[in-house]
C-alpha cells in the first residue's frame, strides 16, 4: 500500500457472515491458551509465503473484528504523529484553549518549532489514559455500597461523599489560584 492510499476509511459490518469464521477462530484460542500464543501469522497463498505480525496488529485485528460482528462500523483514519493543538483537540474531546492551557500549564508536553505548538500523538494518548484512570479513581474513591437494610445509613455515606468531593474542589481551585 503506497502513502497516496492512506485516507481514512470506514468498513461496515456487512460480510458479518465472513467474519463469524474469523471471530470463532479468536475466541477459540482465547478459551483454549487463556491469551493467543505470542506468534501471530499472515499467511499468502504459496508454501512458506508469510509473515509475523506484532502482538499489536493482532489486538488491532481483534478489535475489528469484534466491532464488525457486533453490528458497528469501523473507521480506520491514518494519522500523522504530530498534532495541531486543534487536532489534539478533537482528539481529547474539548476545546483547543483547553489544550493550550494544558500545555501551559506543563501537562501536556508541546513542542514549538516555529509560531505554533506541535503536540506528539503519544504524548495526547497518554494523557487521555492519564485523564480517563483519574477519572475511574476518582469514581471508585466516591463510590459506596449500599445496604438494602438501612436508608438512612447510604444518606449519610452519600453526604459524607459530597462533603469530601467538594472539598477536594475547594483545595484544587485554592492550588491553582482560581
């Protein structure tokens, strides 16, 4: 495939058929070695034609398969490594005076080689996933269990949650001087 041919494109779950012998190979091996063995293989249609795919091309496989037989489409767009703050943006789902505060602020590393920021790809996936544990942390920490028994009791917990969130808040915002 040349570099003229890298546009985005998006598959739809129409050959469910197709892949429902694929899907079943996968999830065979997953019941069968608990993980796919580490050798992933493309195979070509002569003796000896093929290649071994890195664990990561597997998942990515994996997952669009499991996309596709699930009824979902499946949009494959190449990027460049390197982003506008825009591009990172959309990426992050907010808006690009977000991401300039981001950098600014020394959580997001940007490059400037000229008049505007350059940000890496890995570095915005990084702190998406650093974002998104956050906030798993931050829900598990507010989480509690409620007993069946006693209203009263999960109102009181529920209470105690708030008053340590908005806590929490007031300290952040006193921190960053807002």
């Amino acid at each position: 495939m040349s570099g003229a041919e890298l546009v985005e494109q998006t598959f739809l779950p129409s050959q469910a058929g197709e892949l429902a012998e694929v899907h079943s190979f996968l999830e065979a091996h997953e019941r069968k070695h608990g993980t796919v063995p580490q050798r992933y293989l493309l195979v070509g249609d002569g003796e000896g034609d093929q290649v071994e795919l890195p664990e990561s091309m597997y998942h990515l496989l994996h997952q669009v398969v499991d996309a596709l037989t699930a009824g979902r489409a499946v949009t494959i767009a190449p990027r460049s490594t390197t982003l506008t703050t825009q591009q990172a943006a959309d990426l992050l789902g907010v808006s690009r005076p977000t991401v300039v505060r981001l950098i600014d602020s020394g959580e997001l590393p940007a490059e400037r080689p000229g008049t505007r920021r350059q940000l890496l790809l890995r570095d915005v996936l990084d702190y998406r996933e650093r974002r998104r544990q956050h906030q798993y942390d931050v829900l598990a920490a507010t989480s509690i269990e409620i007993d069946d028994d006693d209203p009263g009791e999960a109102l009181a917990q529920l209470r105690d949650v708030r008053s340590t969130v908005a806590r929490r808040r007031r300290a952040a915002m006193t921190e960053s001087g807002q």
